[in-house]
C-alpha cells in the first residue's frame, strides 16, 4: 500500500514537472488578473504593502501609542504572512469553477489550477519583502544567523495552504457554498492568529491552545525570527511542519479522488 502511494505520488510529482511551463503561465496570469485595469497595475504589488505599513505606524505610534516597541513592525511580519495565507486560500477556493472551461477543453493535471494561485501569493510575498527588508534596517534590525530560518519557515506555510487550496478547490466544485463561508470562516481565523496582538497577553493555557493552531505556529515563527531575532522554538516548529505535512497529504488525497469529475460539475 506505501509501495503504490509513494509511486503514484512520484508519476503525479514528474508529470507536474513535465507541466511546469504552463504552471508559470498561469502565475504571471494569475498576477495580471489581479491588477487588470488599474492605472498603476503591478506597482501595487509593492504600493499596497507600503501604504499598510504607513497607515499602521500612524496609527499606532502616534494616535494610540502603543508601548510594545516597534509595534507597527510587529504587526507588518504578522500580516504578511497571513495575507500570503489568506489570499491563495481565498482565490483559489473557487478556482476550478472558475475555469471550468479550460477544464473541459483541454487535459492537464488539474493541481495546476489550485498551485497557480497559492504561487502567485508566494510571490506577492517575496516582492512585499522589498517593503519589509528596508523596514527592518531603519528600526534597527540587521540580517543575523536566525534570518536563515526565513526560507524554512516559508516553505512550511507553502506547504500548509497548498494542501488546504487543494482540499477546498475541490469541495467547492460540488459545495459552492463554501466560496462564500470562507470569508467569514478567514475572518474568524485571523483573529485567532496572533498577527496584532502577542500570545504574551494571554494566560499560558489559552495560550498553549492558540498555538495549536498552524497559521500560529507560522507567524510566532517569522516573529521569533525576524522581530525578536531568536530562532524558532523548535517544538512549535516540528508541529507545524508535521500538521502542513499531514494537511498536504489529505488534500491532495481528497482533491485526486474527486477531480475525476470535474469536467462533469463545473
């Protein structure tokens, strides 16, 4: 039984490989959609983030002053990576159902269509880095050892949303109804990351329960590492890499026992 799993993961793994091309294609297409028709087109890509974090630093060090040192810096980490999150969550819900006539024109791994959009969040998010790096210079933050961590922990929040945009990309197909639970369902979300707030405000057991939670472990884990300048706890690290793993493994399953009718529903 692992014998047939691991080669069936294999062929899917080469043939993947094999559409690479048409991958990219869909990323930039991804991308271009996203600012279709706006003036400043993909400048937004790094005008967005921009304006977020001079909104915030406003906000919160001139307006409430608030006493946690570098707070908008804080809260930008945070949010960067739950954009990242959120966004290929969100778009890539419905994507089969949105291009439900490529799916029934022409054969293709169907994966493609969910690891699109996650991609083109991933590089969202390395362009936003351009905002960020310079942030962190004029706070007073340099490159150490522990920025070595970053790539890794990135990795494990790619793995965590590929695995759920394949498992809702294909329960959408048949329960559009999640399209749009999914907001609300985020929204809850967000607010049980610690992205404007620090566990440290919570009591050790709420807090515990909140890091059961992987967005957590991702986020506590780009703080640990780019704001505290402290390597990840490596307990809370392991978790996380655990649970993306086991989340990958179940979506994919799920999203290869379904996509055999696709054509059929969409």
């Amino acid at each position: 039984m692992i014998k047939q799993g691991c080669a069936f993961v294999y062929a899917r793994l080469v043939e993947l490989w094999k559409y690479r091309e048409m991958l990219w294609s869909m990323i930039l297409s991804e991308l271009r959609t996203r600012y279709r028709g706006s003036f400043l087109g993909f400048l937004w890509t790094f005008i967005n983030p921009l304006l977020t974090l001079m909104v915030y630093t406003f906000i919160f060090s001139r307006i409430m002053k608030v006493t946690m040192p570098h707070y908008a810096l804080f809260m930008f980490i945070g949010l960067l990576a739950w954009n990242l999150f959120a966004t290929g969550i969100q778009s890539s819900a419905s994507v089969i159902v949105r291009q439900g006539s490529l799916v029934k024109k022409i054969y293709f791994p169907r994966e493609i269509l969910p690891l699109s959009v996650v991609g083109g969040s991933v590089i969202n998010y390395l362009l936003s880095l351009v905002i960020l790096v310079p942030f962190l210079f004029i706070n007073g933050y340099y490159p150490t050892v522990n920025w070595l961590y970053v790539p890794l922990i990135l990795l494990m929040e790619m793995i965590f949303t590929v695995g759920l945009a394949l498992l809702l990309s294909s329960l959408t197909v048949y329960l559009r109804d999640i399209e749009h639970m999914l907001g609300i369902f985020l929204m809850l979300w967000f607010y049980l990351t610690p992205v404007i707030y620090s566990l440290k405000i919570l009591s050790p057991g709420i807090a515990q329960m909140f890091k059961l939670n992987p967005m957590s472990d991702v986020v506590l884990s780009f703080q640990s590492t780019l704001y505290y300048n402290e390597s990840p706890h490596w307990k809370l690290f392991l978790y996380g890499y655990g649970i993306s793993v086991v989340v990958l493994i179940f979506g994919w399953w799920l999203f290869t026992r379904l996509n055999r009718r696709f054509a059929e529903e969409v």
